[in-house]
C-alpha cells in the first residue's frame, strides 16, 4: 500500500490507508490511546483501541518522536483536531526514539527557550512545523529569485570560493592549507561575478556560500552564509541595478505570500506585504537629513548605523507607507575602490544599500569598468596592486559598463517571519563559538 | 534609444536601431570597414563608410574585442553572415581593449591550443560562443533539476561548509585557521542533508560547493567543485532514489535537447540522446562477470576502474542502446559506513553508481539510519566515534529509513557536451596548482 502524505489524507475519508510520520503526541485514556502523528505536510490524529490488540501493544512501547508507519481506516471525526481522524489497524516502528528528548518538539510558545540549546540539538528544533516553514518559504524564495533571473536572460555562475591572495582586504579572512602554499575564502563573488562582464555573459546570478571571519557575536552575523549574487552589463547607472533588484524582491514576495502568507500570519502573526514599485529612495545627504530633523545622532559619517537604518526606515514607513527603502550616494569613504564615482560629484559613488524595515538586506554599485581610473581609485585607496592585478586585468581587454548587488537571504527571511536573530532562519548556524552540530 | 539584442534585429529591420557588444572582427576594405559586434545572443555585421565620417574615424582607432555601442540602420543584406547587417551611424567606445590580446577570441578550430594559456584569460576564453553555451546549458541544466525537486516537494537546504572535525575520513580535507581553533570543509553535504531526515524535511536537496584535497592532476578531478545533492524519506531501498534521479535526469536532459539541441549538434558534433526510463542495471557482480567475458582485466576488487567504467558502458550501450548504466550492489570495503547492508547479504549495500558513457557522474545508497547498527558499522570500519557522535545523535530520537545520491554537474556538462577535461566546463577550475584568476 502507497503511503498517504497527511494533507491528502481528507480526500480520502472512508478508505484504508498508510500514513507515516513522527509520532507528536500521545494520549492515554485507559483502553484507548490518541496519538497525534506528524508528517511533512500536517498533523492528524490516530485512535488506538482494543479492537487491534497488536496495534495497541505497539502503542504502548511508542516514545514521543519516534517514527511510524500505521495503516487504518480514515473517517471524518468531528470531535479530532482538523475533523479526521484514523483508526490504527496495524502499526510498525520505523525507528524508536530514545526517551527524554533533549529539548521538547512542541508547539510554538511551549519551547525551550534557551537558544544555544536549541542549536545544540538543532533537527529537533527544525521539527517544529514553524521552523519548517521557515525551510519551505526559502525553498519557494530561492525559486522565485531564480525564475526571475532565468525568464530574464542571466545566466548562472558558480564561482571558486578558493582564492589566491586576501583581496578586497585582509580584514575578516579565512585562510586555508592549501597543500605547499595558503588560500583564502571568498568574502564574496564579487571579482568573479564581474569576470562574467568581461566575459561578455551580460547578465548573471549566483546562489551561494560567503564566508567572513567575523568575530562578532551580534544577532545579524554569521561566519559563514547564503549570498544571492548579480551582476548586469551595459546599464546606464546603479539606477539600472536597483530597478532589476527591486522588480526580482516584489516577484517573490508576491509568490512567497500567495502561497504561504496565511501559515505566516497564522505562526508569526505578520502579515506579509507585496511592496509596491518604485521603492523609495533617499540619498545618504538626504538620510543624513532626515535623521538630524528626527533629532537621531549622526553615529557613523557618510553611514549609518543599525539605529539610524531602524530609525530612517520608520520614517519612511510613515511618509510612504513602504517597508522598502534604497539608501543611494555613499561617499567613497565608506565604499570599496570598484564602485563608480559620480559625473557630477566624484566625492559620491553610484552606489545603493537596500534597508528593509530598518535592516539592510543588500548592497550594490554601478562598478568601474575603465581600467586606468579603476587603478587609480585602487591606490587612492591604499591598495597594492599585485594581490589584485588578476582582478585589474579583467578590465583590459573590453569590458561593457556593469553593476549589481549582493543580497542575504537569511536577512529577507528575518523580515518575511519579523525574527530578530539570524540564527532561527539559519539551516545550521555557523559562529565564532559555533561548528557544531 | 534602448538596445536591441542581436537575436531581436530581425524584427526590426527598415529601422533605425541600437546594439552594443564586443568588436568581434574588424575587416578593411580600402574606405569601407566591415565589422562583426558580437553580443550575448549573437553576432551580426556592420558596415562603416563615408557617408558617416565621424562613425569611420571612431572604427579606424577601434582594437578587436573593444566594447561598442552602434546605433544605425538595420537592412536585409544577402551577402552578410545571416542576411542582415547594419550600416553605422554612430559609434561609440564604451571600453577600448588594449592591442594585442593574450589568446585570440575565434571561432572554434582555430583557438589557442595551450590549455594553460587559456585558463589563465579565462575570461577571454569564454567569450567565444561555443564556451559561453556550456553555461548557458548549465543554467538551464540547473534550473530543469531544480523544478523537478520543487514539483517533487523537496526542500532546499544550505548546509554549513565548515565543519568541526575531520568527519568522514581525515584524507583529502582542507584545513582552515578557524580564530583559536581549526575547521575543516566539508566534503559533501552528507551529514547535514541526512540532518534533514531527521529534522523531518522528508525530502531536501542542496546545491553548492564541495571541497577536496586531491592531488591529482587528472581530467575529472578539481579541489572544489559543484555538487548537486538529495535526499529522501521513507523510501523502501536504493531502488527508490534511483527511480527519482533517473527521472530527474531525464527531465533536465530532455529541456535542455529541446533548447538547446542544435546549438550542441553544431558546435560540438554530440547529437544529445533523451535517455529512456528505466535506466538499465547491473550488481557489481554482475559487472564483472561481464568484464570478465570481454577480457578486460579486474582492475579494482569490488569497483570498477575508469577503465572497467568504459567498458561496461560500451557494452551496455551495445546490448541496450542506452547511454546510462546503474551499478548496484557495492561491497561494503569500498562504501562508507553509513550505507545501509542487503537484508540478503551483509557484505554488500545498498547503494549503486550511475555511468553516463563511461564516466561516473554519481553515487548514492540507501543509509543506515538505526542507531545501533550505524554505532557498529563505524566501529567495523575502524572509525572514532567521538568525532562523529554529533552525526551519531541525529538517529536517536527517531529518524525515517532514507536514502540519496550526490551528482557532478560538470561530469553531467563533459558528457553533455562530449569534452573529456572537466577544466572546460568549469567556470573557474581550482587544483593544486591553479588559484588563479
């Protein structure tokens, strides 16, 4: 007999069917036993009575979370949680979880609140259908991104993480033994996803890991996480970059709440809000403004700091009713040496930050593609030019006018599910203190 | 003016349009001056005279591979490449490239023949257009398996790359100064997919990097690359994984004939075959009785050889027609010890690979997933347990039976596109020698 995932399982009332999954709950009530079972795709309860004395002897030996296969009839009960219910025939233990679970694998508001224990014996915690929902709402993200990027002519790359020499600049490296000599890990594929420019592929995309040695222990921060990664050619600004970036956000949010708004309004209680196009947007001179007649400290020159990015985006909250905000104009203080100057003011990069109720999901730039002022910007910098010269000669041989932006999908998905801590939308976190499991 | 691909101009012949791409060839002819633009989509001629002064002096101080943007007329012409050309009104350099290029940028057949050469300008490399398809392919490749799994209600997960301890096997892992302490990277997302089993996802796939320390030099081998990874719950053996990846294959391989098919034929001379389902199957066994029968000596006890690999492909693609074999059954000297054993035969697994014309492009088994008898199968193979006990737990408090494969997506593009060097499908290949660019 085929299995029956559990949401199927109302359309087939009245017949003999197999369903399999994690044992959740289990009720005694003398001589009848009610156990709750959890599959992938919901829960649904299970009566165990005398009349199946096998099935109710292996009822008995069952610990919470162990795993199950159970046949029986499937009837509409409407005393049961969902109005279903199946009444065990026969039940065979696929695997008996040992007994006194770590932390409990129970509904949201019950759990165990420590978080360092919760990442210690983290697939239980992901048990919890609102931490798989987390997992299902990336799968369809990740998708959404993707059809959008492939409907509109990218192609995909997979850069190397292994790289030569530290290079954007040492700080936050990992180095690696790499046989007689070091390598480091890429920060980004930033210099890589620009080769695709100077390779004429136009438009692309990557999806993948980005690793920062990162010392702090903040909630937004992590050694080592997912980037979704752009790069697109003969634009005429960073302008051309942001309207790509902001077309690519809505499609998915639009996807992502059709789908699943109504379980993340049920388990989060935010309602998830397609924003609208244009974004907003302000320049740094602007932001920097606003802020001062918000009466907000100037905390960080030419940038602005988690306060003024919550604050600014508030304010535009309220002035637009957007949750979106593209922050535009960094100075080149604060930016790296490959983003483009202003015509009009060479002291501004054509540059942007994307700020989503007040967390800054995404940066990006139009890049500087003329080879000669990109060295120039590079010393002006105090960059030695040998680490980076295999960069530098991307741009020597023809190379259309590019930009893009890095976003974190991690940071978005804080957002989808309004969670402060990076760590409750991560697979498996990865921290200073933190490699296992 | 917005820009029109080169695939597009057909439509818009009599008018007035706009093109940008790279100077792919320049030809003189006394006061006329013929060029070819090629962009993304295609190449298209362009013709420069008198008529248009200030067009002529800019293509006379134009280097091949220069990046330009032409705004002219465009006409039916039976004498161009293609029957269309443009007549240049305006030329403008958007990105002058140095005189002399490092390899030439050409039409198949005439390249630099100097492998090493040409991944050292990589970038230059893949501007030809029979390079730039592999990743065209890839990106549709990529994105036919991936709409498989999510059809399929599989759950994307992006597993940690680093990881605490030398898991699997302390032979070919690379180390990496983690702050006070070392990580290593992970060489497959083996552990943390099968995480996913026990966090009860049911059915995950990843795609991302893998990293190994091999010290080869062969054509297959790269010390990171990408890997494409399932895996899958409350399946009945192996039979059942490869009943998903055969179709999951087919499903890419059929997209990609259907897109792409021509453009392969032409530039690659490989008529790409849609591989019918079921796949064809031999035990190990079996396999080397039919080696054995064709003379070809036992060159590896209980595997098979590259050599043997090719052989029993031929074969089979003789007897069957079919360009796919699984080979199953493996002794459990040769597998790992998370590979669940026969019922029938202990010392055999369940677990098989899968040859694609003599190469193999994947390997997947069903896995042991009671804790008792993985506890003792790590023991048998000699293993500490102290560095894996965090993998150990993921099976003691309930874990569905399961099973998986991991696939090489440029051993898939090697035989997609019939090249014998995984150095030509890679978009940037790392070795031992090779960090750069």
């Amino acid at each position: 007999m085929k299995r029956t995932l559990i949401e199927k399982i109302k359309e087939r009332t009245g017949q003999q069917i197999k369903i399999a999954g994690f044992v959740h709950t289990i009720r005694d009530q003398g001589s009848i036993k009610f156990l709750i079972i959890r599959d992938i795709s919901g829960t649904l309860q299970v009566v165990v009575t005398k009349t199946s004395p096998e099935a109710l002897k292996v009822a008995k030996s069952l610990s919470l979370e162990s795993v199950v296969e159970i046949v029986g009839l499937a009837k509409t009960e409407k005393q049961a949680p969902g109005g279903i219910e199946i009444t065990a025939e026969k039940i065979s233990i696929l695997s008996l979880a040992s007994p006194g679970l770590p932390i409990p694998v129970v509904e949201k508001g019950v759990e165990e609140t420590d978080l360092q224990k919760r990442l210690d014996w983290r697939w239980l915690d992901l048990r919890k259908p609102e931490k798989t929902l987390v997992f299902k709402v990336w799968t369809l993200m990740e998708q959404s991104f993707r059809e959008y990027w492939t409907q509109n002519g990218y192609i995909e790359i997979h850069s190397p993480k292994f790289m030569s020499t530290p290079s954007e600049s040492g700080a936050e490296l990992f180095e690696v033994k790499y046989f007689d000599r070091k390598a480091y890990l890429a920060q980004s594929p930033q210099f890589y996803k620009q080769m695709g420019m100077a390779s004429g592929f136009e438009r692309v995309f990557e999806v993948g890991p980005v690793f920062r040695a990162n010392p702090s222990f903040t909630s937004r921060h992590d050694t080592e996480f997912t980037g979704y990664d752009t790069e697109i050619s003969f634009i005429e600004s960073h302008q051309d970059v942001m309207a790509e970036e902001q077309k690519a956000i809505r499609y998915a949010l639009e996807r992502i709440k059709e789908k699943f708004g109504k379980e993340i309004s049920a388990l989060y209680g935010r309602d998830l809000i397609v924003p609208k196009l244009p974004f907003p947007q302000v320049t740094m001179k602007q932001a920097k403004e606003i802020l001062a007649k918000l009466g907000v400290p100037n905390e960080k020159e030419g940038d602005l700091s988690p306060k003024e990015e919550r604050k600014l985006s508030d304010y535009i909250q309220k002035k637009e009713g957007h949750e979106f905000v593209f922050v535009t104009e960094y100075p080149i203080e604060v930016r790296p040496f490959y983003h483009m100057r202003l015509e009009s003011n060479p002291k501004l990069t054509k540059s942007f930050d994307l700020l989503w109720n007040g967390l800054e999901i995404t940066t990006g730039a139009q890049r500087e593609h003329r080879y000669d002022v990109l060295v120039a910007q590079a010393k002006e910098k105090g960059l030695k030019l040998k680490p980076i010269q295999f960069y530098l000669n991307f741009f020597k041989y023809g190379c259309p006018p590019h930009g893009g932006f890095g976003l974190g999908p991690s940071r978005m998905l804080m957002k989808i599910f309004n969670v402060g801590n990076v760590r409750e939308v991560t697979y498996l976190y990865r921290g200073v203190k933190r490699l296992e499991p």
